[in-house]
C-alpha cells in the first residue's frame, strides 16, 4: 500500500465522518478547520502527498475514534505514526 493510497483512505474516513473535504491549490498547507460549525478539511494539491497525508492523519486522529472501527493494518500504523500530534483548536 503507497502513500497516495493510505491518504485516500484517511479521506475516506474523514467523509464518513460528515467533513466536507475540497481540493484545491492553496500555495502550500491545507488541514481541518471548522467554518459555521460544520468541519471542513483543505487538500492544497500543491503540496506533497506526504505532507497532506500527514497532516490528514492529524485530523482523523483528532476527529475520529479509530479504535472502534475497521482500518486496513497500514492506515492504523500511519495513523499511531501521529497519534501525539496537537489538538485543533
């Protein structure tokens, strides 16, 4: 499983969860936020796939409780990988 792979599951994941996911360039950075109380989370397709998928895996482990659902073995391990990441205000 690549990277790219493990990113769109995380994605996946976050649009189950009701976030409202939008792609597009933004000149470097991206992540969750909430706007009028509904959770969005930014691609910037100008970035890397490794820094997006880092930093999507921030907000599921933020957003989501992974330990009560199925996740294929390398989403989990990406997902511990930043588990000790900060909040989201």
């Amino acid at each position: 499983m690549d990277t790219r792979e493990i990113f769109e599951d995380l994605v996946a994941l976050l649009e189950q969860d009701g976030v409202d996911v939008r792609r597009q360039a933004m000149g470097g950075g991206g992540g969750f936020c909430r706007i009028k109380g509904k959770g969005v989370f930014f691609v910037d397709t100008e970035c890397s796939i490794l820094e997006m998928t880092a930093i999507c895996s921030r907000a599921v482990n933020e957003l989501i409780d992974i330990e009560s659902i199925y996740l294929r073995p390398q989403v989990r391990l990406y997902l511990e990988k930043y588990s000790d990441t900060p909040s989201f205000p």
